[in-house]
C-alpha cells in the first residue's frame, strides 16, 4: 500500500482496447468456449461485445444457461490462460495461449514514460481477472510502466468495473480529503459508468472497441482519437 502526505494526480488506465489490441486472443478464446460447451457462436457484432464487461457477464447476455456459465467460463480461461491455440503475433508459426495473442497499441509506452515522468500515478485497472491481468502487463512490460496493476477477482465477489476501480483506490491508498483527484481512461462504456459511480470522470479512447457513440452517451468527459493525444489529454484535464 503506498501512503503520502501531498496530493496526488491518478490515472487508471484500462488494459484491453486502451493499453493492448487483444481482440484475436480474447475472441479466439469466446469462440473455443462456446465450441466446448456446443452452443453457435454469437456474429461478429456481439463478438466485439464481449471486449471489456467481465466474461460471465457476456456470457449471460449471449443466453448461455446458468447450468452451463461454469464450463463456459472454465473453458475460456484455459484457452486464454493456457492453451497454446492462437498464432503468436511476435513469433510466426509459435502457438500462445489468448492473453499473448495480442500486442501494444504504438505509442502507448512513449505516452505511459511521459506521464511518469510529470508525475502522474499510474495504475492499471482492468475488469479482467488480476490473475490473467498480471500475466499480460509483465509479457508486454506494462508492469513496468506503471505503479500498480489491479482486476476483478476470480472468484466474482469483485467484477464490475466500479468495484476495481475502487479496490485500485483502496490498494495505493487514494485519498479525496488530502486533494487527491482521479480520471479513468477507457475504450468503453463500462469504464465511463465505473468511474461515474466513483465519482470520477473518464477519458475515452476511440482506438479501441466502443461502438459508434457509446462513450458520448455515456458522458466520456472527454474522447481523443488517437495515442498520442493521451498525455496532453490528461495534462488539460488535470490542469482545469
């Protein structure tokens, strides 16, 4: 737990669609688990759905049964954990499992330096399960890159994206009465309605999996278009 006296400027950064491009490992790993437990696959559209709720939530909503939630969601996370059944972006003719089908958007780690290096506290807060987060942020040196990584709980006691965003809160010890301030950043709905129920607002990112209008309507403070307008996006917002 990190403990200060001065105020502090946090960012929380959402993983998928904000840090990584990890739709072909996460959709790979819907399409097996569906294949398991022998249901049609939901089209495309619903697909790119599943990018950013917690997966049993998606699963739900795509009317898998209660009776089969558990094999489903077993079979996704080997798939994503540890079967080795995707091509390896970094290495052709290599097999990974989903978590490493996947990469960094450019620029992301130029963006991450220069916010460290003003000062911001960074911490990843990510809906995915912090035992599958960890895996992905030390793979793609995200760890390094930021002071915390913090997910939902495997156990789903902690999934929506306000329950993470408040345990990140709690883990570095954040702290509104000392002037401490927060801003999420986020490619989707569930990170503007996470940090809104904290209390915070969100910065959406239009590179990564939000529908056409879906942050707008949900009251992104403010939405950028490309990576390398995230530093100067949360230097503006910070310096109002």
């Amino acid at each position: 737990m990190t403990t200060t006296t001065s105020p502090r400027n946090v960012v929380l950064l959402d993983l998928d669609g904000t840090l990584t491009k990890s739709d072909p490992g996460i959709l790979g790993s819907v399409v097996k688990a569906y294949e398991t437990i022998g249901i049609p696959v939901p089209d495309d559209a619903e697909l790119r759905r599943f990018i950013g709720p917690a997966i049993i939530q998606s699963f739900r909503r795509n009317h898998i049964p209660d009776d089969l939630l558990p094999k489903a969601v077993d079979a996704y996370r080997a798939y994503y954990s540890t079967i080795p059944a995707f091509d390896d972006p970094q290495h052709p003719g290599d097999k990974v499992p989903g978590q490493f089908c996947n990469g960094l958007y450019a620029g992301i780690p130029e963006q991450l330096a220069s916010l460290k290096d003003a000062g911001y506290l960074l911490a990843v807060a990510t809906a995915k399960p912090e035992y599958q987060a960890m895996p992905v942020c030390e793979h793609f040196g995200i760890d390094a890159m930021v002071d915390g990584v913090y997910g939902a709980s495997k156990d789903g006691s902690r999934i929506d994206k306000d329950q993470v965003i408040r345990y990140a809160c709690r883990s570095i010890a954040f702290d509104a009465s000392r002037g401490d301030q927060a801003l999420m950043v986020g490619d989707r709905w569930t990170d503007v309605d996470g940090a809104k129920t904290c209390g915070f607002d969100c910065l959406g990112c239009r590179w990564g999996y939000a529908e056409t209008g879906e942050l707008e309507s949900h009251g992104a403070v403010r939405i950028i278009d490309h990576v390398d307008e995230l530093g100067n996006a949360v230097a503006a917002y910070f310096s109002r």
